[in-house]
C-alpha cells in the first residue's frame, strides 16, 4: 500500500507533531512524506490533494502541523478499508484554549434529522466520543470533521469534482462560513461517501497561545 502522509502549514511543522509522525509504526507500507507552506488552508490541502494522485498514492494521510499522533494512527485508520476516516481530537476555542469539543460533529440531530448549520453547538459531539470510546466502541459514522488527522482514499478526489477544499463565506453574516474541511465533508456526502471516526486514534493538539511583540 502506499501511503502519502503530508501536512498543510502556514509556517512550520512543530517539532512535537514531526516526531509523531515520523514514529508512526508504518506497518510495512510504503509511505511517503510531503508538506505544503505558504498558502492558506484550502490552497494547501488542493495541492496535496494533487500530489497524492500524482504519485498513485492509494491513501493521503494529512495531520495538521499542531496535532500529534498515537503510533498507531496510521494502522488503525487503514484497517477499516474506508474512504475517508478520521482521529479525533479537542478543537480550540477562545484565546487557543482548548474548547472541550471535538474535531467530529453528529451524523444526526436529537430530531433525527441530518446536520447541516456546523455553526449549531448541539451539533458537536462532545463527550460522546469519550464515552462510545469506553463501550469498547471505536468506528463511528460522523456527518463531518476537522482535518487534523484524516485518512482518504485517494481515488475519492476523482469522484468529487475541484476544488475539494473551498473555504465558503455566506451572505447572511460573517459568522456563517463553511470551513475548508467542512466543505469536502459536505462534497463527500453529496457523492454518497460516508464519513466516519475512529476513537481509537486519539490525537494531542498543542494549544499555543499566540503573543502580540511588544
């Protein structure tokens, strides 16, 4: 199998999440290695994209420059044989602190009715994931993530069209956009590709708080 396993940063990889990535067990599979800087997210995660299918990668594995990953991150995301899977991980909130939200939002409202406003706060999961976790369960169909850690097949990017990654800004107000990763999770479920979880893959994200010079 072979594996792209990249990361989209504005500036650097930080040395804790290259050191995770680079002790991944890789489990026999042949893995290469690609980062993208200077673009905003979007851009960067195209690009990718791109070189995943240039290269004939069957897998693209992207971590974010500020999330590490468990050992065996990788292995445990290939074993499901899924199209798109993700690790899960606490997203930041106000001033870079750690929200107590996770990267993964419900497939379905308390209503039973599918999720489309990423912006509704009873649509993050929250300490679900934790608590499926201890049930000894560990794959779970979301209705989108982050990109912090995600495994997608690379002939995915063939059955949804370009750009994948597109950050959308609507009219009715500033607050109301349609982040890049949201974006391809909704091109995803437009193509009838299911989107899923994997709590096993629990991944650290380095909250650093960000200083004004003086």
């Amino acid at each position: 199998m072979r594996v792209l396993i990249a990361i989209p940063t504005f500036e650097n990889i930080t040395p804790d999440t290259f050191k995770s990535v680079y002790d991944m067990d890789k489990g026999g599979h042949e893995c290469l290695f690609e980062f993208v800087r200077g673009y905003d997210c979007a851009a960067a995660r195209n690009k990718i994209a791109e070189k995943a299918l240039e290269l004939g990668a069957d897998f693209l594995m992207m971590v974010d420059g500020d999330v590490t990953v468990p050992k065996d991150a990788l292995l445990n995301l290939l074993s499901h044989d899924a199209d798109c899977v993700s690790g899960y991980y606490l997203r930041r909130g106000k001033d870079n602190e750690p929200s107590g939200r996770t990267c993964a939002y419900k497939l379905l409202d308390d209503a039973g009715k599918p999720h489309f406003n990423y912006t509704v706060e009873s649509a993050y999961m929250k300490d679900e994931l934790a608590e499926i976790r201890c049930r000894g369960e560990h794959f779970v169909e979301i209705h989108g993530c982050g990109m912090g850690c995600i495994l997608v097949r690379t002939s995915v990017f063939n059955r949804v069209k370009y750009p994948w990654f597109k950050w959308v800004n609507y009219e009715n107000g500033p607050r109301n956009v349609l982040t890049e990763d949201l974006y391809f999770c909704e091109e995803l479920r437009k193509a009838g590709i299911p989107r899923y979880v994997d709590t096993r893959v629990a991944c650290g994200h380095l909250f650093r708080r960000i200083e004004e010079a003086i």
